[in-house]
C-alpha cells in the first residue's frame, strides 16, 4: 500500500508541473516585428507585350512566267545588295529582245533612205516624220525587251537574311508568284499597345525632346543587351481595346533578333515621393487589400490600402497610409483585430535585404 500511494503522489506531481509548465507557455506573449512605410522617388518599369519586326520585310516575287533555272542562294543566309538570287529560263525573253534589235535595224535603215530622199525633195516631210514615229517605235520595243529580260534575274534589294523558299528548282513560276521574303534584321522595330491611361501620364511627363530609352525582355526572360528608344505613336486608338500602338527601334548587331519574335518591352516610369511597404506586410480579403497598423499602445487594427504599383517585395501604396505608420509584417495570421500585442521595430530596408538574400538563393 505505502509503495504504491508514493507511486501515485510522484505521478500527480508530475501532472500538476506539466500543467504547470503549460500554463506558463500559453501566458507568454509572442514578440511581433513591424516597420514604417518609405517615401522615395523610385524607378519602375510597366511591362508592355511586344511584336518584334525586322526594319526591312519584304516579299520576294517573280515578275515573268518561266521555268526557274538557278537558285543561288540558301534559306536562312545573309545576302548582299544586289546579290543574285533567282534565275527564270530567259530564252524567250532573249528571242524577243533581239526580234526587237532587228526591227530597229530595218526601221533604221528604211528612215535613213527616206531621210536621203526628203532632202532631195522627192518624198514629203510627212513620210519622213512616219519612219521616225516607226523607228521611235522599234526602239522603245527593244526597250520593252530587255526589260522583260531584266526581270527573268532577281537581285537582292538590300542586305538581309533569306526566308525559306516557296518554289523548288525547275518550278514553273507564273507572274507574280512569291519565291521566299527577304528580311533586314540590322535594325528592329518593336511594336507595344499602351493603354490610354498610361499613354496619357507618358505624352504630359514628355516634355523633353530626348527619345524615352526602353528595355527589351525577350521570351527567354532575358534582357536584350541593347537598349530601344521610341519613336513613334500612331495617329489613332483602337476603340475596341482601348490601347495606342507605340513603336521603339533596336539595334541588332550580332542579329540576336529575328522578324517575328515576340517579347515584353519594360517601359521606365519614375514614381515622386513613392510610398513603399513590404508586400508580406498585406493580406487580401475579396480582392482588396489590407495591412494591419499598430498604434504606440500596441493595438493592432486592419486598414485598407491601394496599390498603385507592384515590384518585386515591394507595393507603392497611393491611399490608406501615412509615412509615420507602423505596420505588422510578421505573423499576420496569428493576430486579430484590436489584439494588443508586444513588438519590435526594424527598418525596412533590413527586411527587403533580408528578402533579397531569400530571392538570391
């Protein structure tokens, strides 16, 4: 009996330490962090999706019916000014053009004679004027020809890359068919449509005549390693979109760029007296946003925001902050409404250098 009541009595007390252990957990108060907004002029950029075009882009066709004889280039190769592409079977063409040489020589030789015979008076100034109107005629014929001859040969136009062919060798081509596109790739365009809110804040902060300089993100994420400037904004908005197309120009010199591609151009914005928050300092409840704004007493209570601009870790906020405010950002979730609560305060710039240490790993 005794050895087992001293079991019992050591159990208990064991029970009651536990509990009381317990108790001592529950009573102790967790230690929050929270920060003060910043207000800074601060660079960001919109994003924009863009179509990359090559400066130069043009279709390549066949201006005579022939029998393609000769190709002398390959798809994809950069082709020079005037190089020789394409050759139509020119032997009709060549038939017709000295058919027409030939008709110049009778015309020639018939007007000399009349010629000879008007200055003796024994033909009419008329008959004469007809064989020069006959000659004049042979000649532009000849001309006509040669034309015609010319167009049996098609030349590269300009210097650029060659696109894939749309005929094989020994196609019959008629006129007009397309052969392959031609593309100058030394300069791009980039096209972006800008809604009109936005094209409004561009043209009333353009004051400078300097082209506005932009960034190209291309679709592996990675930024071109040139940068663009604007140069153009059509005349007309697209009333179904509501958007204005922009056009800035790159240069490409190591020909990174192909006609066709697509991207993201990163327009830069400069925002005045920006007020920034961490973003793990908000919480969302039916799509708006909210921040929990602790007062000297330690008081906690929510407080919706506006967002005007998000970056990475980073809201400027354009409603429902002061500069002054503490808010919470930690443990969000573990707090409520008008929950008194005990905290410590660091600078924000401790937390976003905490968080790009976190992003860089």
């Amino acid at each position: 009996m005794t050895r087992n009541y001293i079991l019992i009595l050591a159990a208990s007390l064991l029970f009651l330490a536990s509990c009381g252990h317990d108790e001592h957990g529950k009573h102790e108060e967790a230690k929050y962090t929270v920060t003060t907004p910043i207000k800074k002029d601060t660079l960001v950029f919109h994003e924009y999706v863009c179509q990359i075009h090559a400066i130069q882009h043009i279709e390549l066709r066949a201006l005579e019916k022939g029998y393609l004889q000769n190709i002398y280039v390959d798809e994809g190769q950069l082709v020079k000014k005037g190089k020789l592409m394409f050759q139509i079977m020119p032997m009709i063409y060549q038939a017709e053009t000295e058919r027409a040489e030939a008709e110049v020589k009778f015309a020639e030789i018939e007007y000399l004679n009349t010629k000879s015979l008007a200055d003796s008076n024994i033909v009419s100034a008329n008959e004469l004027a007809l064989n020069k109107a006959r000659l004049d005629k042979a000649k532009a014929e000849v001309s006509l020809a040669k034309a015609h001859l010319g167009f049996t040969k098609i030349s590269a136009p300009f210097d650029g890359i060659m696109d894939r062919f749309h005929v094989r060798l020994g196609s019959l081509v008629d006129e007009g068919e397309l052969l392959t596109t031609l593309s100058d790739n030394s300069k791009m365009w980039v096209y972006f449509n800008v809604p009109e809110a936005e094209y409004l804040d561009y043209v009333m902060r353009s004051k400078s005549d300097t082209p506005l300089k932009v960034k190209l993100q291309m679709a592996n994420n990675r930024l071109f390693p040139e940068s663009g400037k604007v140069e153009t904004i059509e005349a007309d908005f697209n009333n179904e979109t509501g958007n204005i197309a922009f056009r800035a120009i790159f240069n490409n010199p190591d020909g990174i760029l192909r006609h066709g591609e697509t991207g993201n151009i990163l327009m830069p914005v400069t925002l005045h007296d920006a007020l920034l928050i961490p973003q793990k300092a908000t919480f969302e409840i039916l799509d708006k946003k909210y921040v929990f704004v602790v007062d000297d007493a330690g008081i906690v209570k929510s407080r919706e925001i506006k967002v005007g601009t998000e970056m990475p870790h980073l809201y400027a906020v354009t409603h429902g902050l002061q500069e002054n405010d503490k808010i919470l950002v930690d443990g969000l979730r573990k707090v409520k409404n008008n929950q008194q609560i005990k905290y410590g305060f660091v600078k924000q710039q401790q937390i976003l250098a905490q968080l790009n240490d976190l992003h860089a790993e």
